[in-house]
C-alpha cells in the first residue's frame, strides 16, 4: 500500500499486552512450579545457585506498581523465570518439563499478540 501507517504501540497498547500474557501464563496448567517466589529453605542450594530469582507473582507486582517500562523489560523478566528453571531443573524431571512447556507457550503467545 502507498499508506502504511506505522504501528507503534502506546506504553499503555504494551502494558495491556503484559496484562494478557501474565494472566495467561498464571492460568496455564503447568504454571504451578512458577506462581510463587522459591522458598530457598524448601529448595536447598536454590539461593546458591539462582542469583535472580524471578516468579509470576513478583512479575505481577511489578506491573501492577508500574516498574516496566515497556513490553521488552517484560519480556526479559518472565524469560528469567524460564532460565532459572533450566539452570536448577533437569530436562528430564518434572518441573523441567513444566517449564519447558510454558516457555514454548509464551513465545507462541507473545509474538501472536505482537502480529
Ligand atoms: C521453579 C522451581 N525451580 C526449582 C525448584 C522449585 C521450583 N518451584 C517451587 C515453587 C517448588 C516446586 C515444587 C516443590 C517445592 C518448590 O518445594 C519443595 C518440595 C518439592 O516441591
């Protein structure tokens, strides 16, 4: 087309966009391992080994009190719940697989959202 208005999204299209995916994400059914902070006194050597700890619930609090600046700092927190997860978890085990499995839903979801 001659016209191809460019679309940008608002602070406030993508802050939307973080709302939809998070309530996706905490309603998936192999959310379970990621809803809540690790309790590093249930998980042994988690504090060690994990240096940001990330959570959906601490996701959710930080875009509720506006500290995301835009859909991308988003995007790299809920990534680092994921990395997390296959930093301390084997593949082979069961919140491996879980996470795995919300990784691959997220990014389905997200660039759906995007297009
Ligand atoms: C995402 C993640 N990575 C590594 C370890 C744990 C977790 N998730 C936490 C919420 C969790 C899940 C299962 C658990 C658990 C705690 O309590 C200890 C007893 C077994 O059951």
């Amino acid at each position: 087309p001659i016209y191809c208005a460019k679309k940008t999204k608002t602070h406030k299209d993508e802050l939307g966009i973080c709302r939809v995916l998070l309530a996706e994400l905490e309603a998936h059914q192999d959310a379970w391992p990621f809803l809540t902070p690790v309790n590093h006194r249930a998980v042994p050597g988690y504090r060690k080994v994990i240096k940001k700890p990330m959570d959906f619930s601490t996701i959710k609090e930080k875009l509720t009190s506006n500290q995301y600046l835009n859909l991308e700092t988003f995007i790299i927190d809920v990534n680092l719940v994921f990395d997390n997860c296959e930093r301390f978890n084997e593949d082979d085990s069961e919140i491996g697989r879980a996470g795995h499995r919300m990784r691959r839903f997220f990014d389905k979801r997200w660039t759906e959202l995007l297009q």
